[in-house]
C-alpha cells in the first residue's frame, strides 16, 4: 500500500492494521494522499479459469490475499473465509457474488449506427449484490477486516464501520455488514428515497440525517462521515481517498470485463462518476491487464457528469490547459500530473451550489478520486463528458427498450454519455464501446 500523492508506504501490517488512509494526511499540505495496493505484476500471473465467484477468481490480485499468505494462511482456508463470508451475504440479500453478464447489444448498437463488428458491449450489475457495483468496493473492504480477524491482529471489539451515502452504497454497505455481524453507521440525506431508507432499518444499520448548512461547501453526509472516522469509525466506504482499499474490490468488475470470452479488444470505456471510485477501479484494473501481458492496449476511458455538478471535468480542464500551455517538451504530461497530485485544491474542491440532477447517484460535490480518472483519461486518449437532463433521460429509456435491463437513471449516465460522444462525431462505426449498467430501479 503506498499513497499516490506523496509516495509514502503504509507501515508493516503489525504496526497498522487499517492502512486506509495515508498517515501524513491532514497536514494541509494539499497533496492528494491516497492510498493504492501495488500489485508486484512480475511475479503475478493474471488469474483464469471459471470460478464463478470473482473474489474467489481474482484473489491473488487483492491485497487481502497477500497479507494473509504473508501471516501463513492456505491458500484453501483463504478461499473458505471468501465463501462462508459470501454464504452470509446471499442469506441477507438473496444471492451472493457472481460474475455479471457482459455482452453486445444489438438494439443499442443499431440504435447508435454501428457496424457488425463493433458495437455497445453493456455490463449489467443490476443483478449484483444490492443491486449495483457498490458492494464490490465494500466486500473487498471487509475480506480484509476478516482477514485481520483470523490471522490475529485485531480482536474485540472492533470498531463501527461508517458511510456516506444517498442510496446504492449505502445499501451495499448495509448487507455486507449485516452479513458479517458488523455494526454500521449510515450517514444519509433528507430525500434519500425511502425505499432505500426502510432497507437500511430492516437491515439494522444506524441511520443519521444530514442537512447542509448554509454557507458550508461539501456534502453534508461526507463531512459528518469523516467526523465519525476522526472519532474512531472504520471508513467502510465507496471514496478512495477515505479508504484506499475499497478501490480493488470493485477492480473485480474490470478484471470481468478483461477476462470475457469473446469480446474483442475494447476501443472505449464510458464510465458515469460521482465520487469517482467505479472509475478509479476499472481504469486500474485495465492499466493492471496491461502490465501484466494481458492486454496490448488501453482503451479510451470517457467519465460522464451531469450539467448539475462536474468537478471531474471543471479538475481535467484545468490540468489540460496547463499541459497545453507547457509545450511539447519532454515529461510534460509527468511533470503537470506530479503537480496536479501536490496542488489538489487548484483541481478539486466542492462544487459551488447544491448539485441536482434526475441522476443523483452521481451527484457528489467532489469527486473524490478524481485523480486517476484524470490521469487515466489522459494516458489512454479519453476525455470527460457533460449531459443535461434530456440526454439523461433519453438514456433511461433506450437502455431500458433495448436491453430490457432495469436500470435507473444513475446507472444509464454511461450511456448517456456514449449518446453525447456519438453525436459530436468522436466514436467511429466499427469502434467496440463499454457502457456499465448499474443502479437497479427501486420502487419510490
């Protein structure tokens, strides 16, 4: 585990169990600290097979796995801890983790004019585990905290485990902590839908509702989040740069999507953002496939906003105009990303005015792992896109006709986006493009 942005290594697990969050942040030295696993790619083969559960398929590409090898786990028990954690989740949620269809769409692809050998390959987690990708990020989270347990560096009692959430995470967050028999703490706004809230009571997770005040900036949700963190929470949560470890778990859903049988090489990926986790991970997982000889290339990654709030494209504008404005000389782009990751606060801060949008799953007033979505964009070619609300709910529906998958209208913004790429002339006829369905439609 090292931090991105000042390259400061997490101490030895036996010294710092929960190594979620880089030691020097909060200096105020406005260094983007984020912690990120670091996969040693020279002595790691990318795993194959047909294990049907991805964090039993993709377990040596998860930190969880090496530290518990490290403290003299087999290889069968770790496997046993994966499944009898999963068995609970299923009992709580009605199905456990399984690797989610990925396939081309032929209405959408017909829809959107291309050609027989391209096309929209749509990942549907509408199936998953309450009802998103959400929980991917937290089962890969309390892997490790169980990990922790049985290997015998933590004991009880062991501390509450915190979130910040409108809806999906917060329900992912709910089951999985149900399933392991942690207590959580959930901190939701006034219109959370009360579909979402009456699950979270039978779920038994403590609720706490966050106004804004006026004049504060930031999401009132996440600021009493990390509240309960300073206090002695576990940040069981869908931002990086609160936990660094929750970004591998959803790297499942790439190393998925890298892994499916005949699916050609993927010219794009359109990803829709709010705090920016899912994007961080599928971008990891593909620049992992790379350094590991699995892939040739990376393919363009595009994040997608809503016209109600777009920190990640307001950060992405900004750096661009400073490499621009630096030249052709060489290690520019290097040069500009060091500084982007060591002046946060020129890139990123909290959107100005209480942001609205029909797609309020990714209404987050920062984007909180902006970073390697931008410099993820920026090696691959891609670029940020902006939709208004028409174009949002044009995508509900056509993702809904076409495929039949349902989807709300926060997990059809990457299609959304596709739409707008598409309609400025950027994506060609026989380009094969990634969209990632996620976010089933709740009742109100």
């Amino acid at each position: 585990m090292v931090c991105a942005g000042c390259g400061a290594q997490a101490p030895a697990v036996e010294q710092d169990a929960y190594p979620f969050r880089c030691s020097r942040a909060g200096q105020d030295d406005d260094v983007d600290h984020v912690m990120a696993r670091v996969l040693d790619t020279a002595s790691i083969v990318f795993p194959r097979g047909d294990e049907p559960n991805p964090f039993v398929q993709y377990r040596q590409l998860l930190h969880s796995y090496h530290v518990a090898r490290a403290h003299g786990m087999a290889d069968d028990d770790y496997v046993a801890l994966v499944r009898s954690l999963d068995d609970q989740v299923a009992r709580v949620d009605g199905r456990g983790f399984r690797i989610t269809p990925f396939a081309r769409s032929a209405a959408l692809s017909e829809h959107l004019g291309f050609a027989a050998d391209g096309g929209v390959w749509v990942k549907d987690e509408t199936g998953n585990v309450s009802g998103s990708h959400k929980a991917r990020h937290l089962m890969g989270i309390m892997i490790y905290l169980q990990v922790l347990e049985r290997i015998g560096l933590v004991h009880p009692p062991l501390p509450a485990l915190a979130i910040a959430s409108c809806g999906n995470a917060a329900l992912a967050a709910a089951v999985v902590a149900r399933a392991a028999g942690r207590a959580l703490e959930v901190f939701i706004p006034p219109d959370a839908p009360p579909a979402v809230v009456d699950r979270l009571a039978q779920l038994g997770a403590h609720r706490t509702v966050c106004r804004r005040d006026p004049g504060v900036h930031g999401d009132p949700c996440y600021l009493q989040f990390r509240e309960a963190v300073r206090n002695g929470a576990l940040p069981f949560c869908c931002q990086g740069s609160a936990n660094g470890l929750t970004i591998e778990g959803g790297e499942t859903l790439g190393y998925e999507m890298i892994a499916a049988q005949g699916v050609p090489a993927l010219d794009r990926v359109v990803i829709q953002v709010g705090g920016g986790a899912l994007a961080s991970a599928v971008i990891q997982a593909f620049t992992e496939a790379v350094a590991l000889g699995v892939s040739t290339r990376l393919p363009r990654f595009h994040t997608v906003q809503t016209r109600g709030a777009f920190p990640l494209k307001r950060a992405y504008d900004r750096l661009a105009h400073r490499i621009l404005e630096a030249g052709t000389a060489g290690g520019v782009l290097q040069r500009e990303l060091r500084y982007a990751a060591t002046h946060r606060s020129e890139f990123m801060w909290p959107w100005e005015e209480e942001p609205r949008s029909i797609a309020h799953g990714i209404l987050d007033d920062e984007t909180y792992d902006w970073f390697a979505s931008v410099q993820g964009m920026l090696a691959s070619g891609g670029g940020p896109v902006v939709v208004d609300e028409r174009l949002l709910v044009e995508a509900y529906d056509r993702a809904r006709e076409a495929t039949g998958i349902n989807v709300d209208h926060t997990g059809a913004a990457g299609l959304a986006g596709l739409l707008q790429l598409g309609r400025e002339g950027a994506v060609a006829p026989r380009e094969n493009v990634a969209v990632i369905f996620s976010g089933v439609q709740r009742g109100a």
